[in-house]
C-alpha cells in the first residue's frame, strides 16, 4: 500500500501532549464496518472511514490518560485532525523507536504517545 491514514489528537489538562494513530488507508474502512456492526463493502462503512479513525483516537486517548493519570485529573481532548501519509512519512514513524505498532484486523496500526511529564 502507499497511502496511509493519520489521525493525530492533543490534549491538555494536568500534562498536555498528543496521539498519532496510522494505518494503511484501505483498513480505515474495515474499522469502520467493524464500528458500525456491517460489512467493509457497505457504502456506508466506506463514508465513515475518516470519521471511525477519528473517534478510535479519542477512545485510545482517553484510555491511555486514565491508565497513566488516573480517573481525578481532568483533560481537555482537541478536535481530532485527519490527513495522510506517504510511504516515507509512514515509514519514519515506524521506525521511530517511540512508535508502537498493533496489528488490527491484519492491518498494522502504528501509535505514537507524546507527553509533558519530566522522564
């Protein structure tokens, strides 16, 4: 594949930082199916391709800011941001030590986690 789907999101509150979510563009439509409960050829899956990745992002954030702040901290979640990725740019992010890969529905999802809490 050479396009790939990006999803980045910020977020502020007790730390700030930001969540990038990639994947090969074709498995956003499988994600969507799979939220809305139908088939990837549904045409309804393929028009909420974008929309799916996005809502994945703010799932995944909020999860990953409960386990590391827990439920007390309150954390302000920026409007998801969609674009994408060339080869080279899916590449860089995962080779990038920092980037975590999952493989969903036979799809690799790449996540990268930055935030303002001293190492």
């Amino acid at each position: 594949e050479s396009e790939f789907a990006m999803v980045s999101l910020s977020f502020t509150g007790d730390f700030s930082g930001q969540l990038v979510l990639a994947t090969p563009s074709s498995s956003c439509v499988e994600i969507a199916a799979n939220v809305l409960g139908t088939d990837p050829s549904n045409p309804k899956a393929q028009e909420d391709a974008q929309d799916a990745m996005q809502e994945l992002a703010n799932v995944c954030c909020g999860h990953i800011l409960t386990a590391i702040a827990g439920d007390e901290p309150v954390f302000d979640l920026g409007v998801p941001s969609f674009g994408i990725l060339s080869l080279e740019e899916w590449n860089s992010l995962y080779q990038d030590p920092e980037t975590l890969v999952f493989i969903v529905e036979d799809f690799p999802l790449l996540l990268r986690w930055t935030d303002t809490r001293a190492s």
